[in-house]
C-alpha cells in the first residue's frame, strides 16, 4: 500500500482521520509514532498495539499511553522503563505488577515525576531508599508515604523539601 498518499502531518496527527484500514497498517503507524508518539492513541488494532517497535517507539515520547498496549507488553521491562524514563515519569501506574516491582524501573520513574511513588508495589512504595529520592523532588510525596515511612526518623530529618 502506498502510503504517500496520506499526509501525516508534523505530528502524526492526521493518522486520526485515516481510515480503520490505514490505521492498521503497521508501516503506516509506524511513520505516525515515529512523528508522534500521541498518534498510537489513534491505534485500535490489537496486533498493532502488541508490536514491540511501534510500541518501543511510541514510549519513547508517551508513556502514558502505556495504557493502551497489550498486557504483554506492559510487562515488558525494556518497553517500561523507556515509557518512564522519557516522559516525566508517566507511565508506571500501567505497568504491569513485576515491572511496577522492578527497582530500577521505579527509581527512574521517580526521578522523573516523584509524584510516581503512588504506583510502585507495596514493598517498593515502603523503601526507604526509593521514598527519600522521591522526597528531594516534590514536597507533596510525603502525604503518599506509608504512616511507618512518616515517622521514620531519616525520613523526618529530610522531610518535605523547602519551598
């Protein structure tokens, strides 16, 4: 299929207006999320919300719509941190629970958006180590620390950032 035919854009953008045909086209949304990631958000088929280099592609600049790609995928340890670490930390609140358990995954995902801290596992969430890094970024972190992270004295001393 040709696909010069249809402009998409600066963007993306236009794969929006396409037809459910050409949005189904894999070499079509590739060129889409190569422009834009936002363009997988248009993507309805399945098989293509399930391919690695559209979706690897698409997180380097949307992590957020890591909600939109297959469970496999969401669990896909590569494909997570890339969502996390280049968009401001969004996307780890899809992830699936082994990615959302991964320290290191978590640990880029709050250095980018410390406010990340409300979607790690429970274990991760009650780290110490993981809690402090958030709190050096946002001030509103501690409200979403664990009562015993509260009163842990180390935490306290760093408490929230100075405004």
């Amino acid at each position: 299929m040709a696909h010069g035919t249809l402009k998409l854009g600066k963007n993306g953008t236009a794969l929006q207006y396409a037809s459910e045909q050409r949005r189904s086209d894999a070499t079509l949304v590739l060129l889409a999320v190569q422009e834009s990631g936002g363009a997988l958000a248009h993507v309805d088929d399945e098989r293509l919300l399930g391919d690695d280099e559209i979706v690897r592609t698409a997180m380097a600049t949307r992590g957020d719509l890591l909600r939109l790609v297959s469970s496999r995928l969401r669990g896909d340890h590569d494909i997570v941190r890339r969502a996390v670490t280049n968009s401001l930390g969004q996307g780890l609140e899809f992830a699936e629970p082994e990615c959302q358990d991964d320290t290191a995954i978590v640990r880029a995902a709050i250095s980018h958006w410390p406010l990340a801290l409300q979607h790690p596992s429970a274990r991760l969430r009650n780290d110490k180590e993981i809690a402090l890094l958030a709190l050096r970024g946002e001030v509103q972190v501690f409200g979403v620390l664990s009562s015993e992270l509260q009163n842990d004295g180390d935490v306290i001393v760093a408490g929230p950032p100075k405004e």
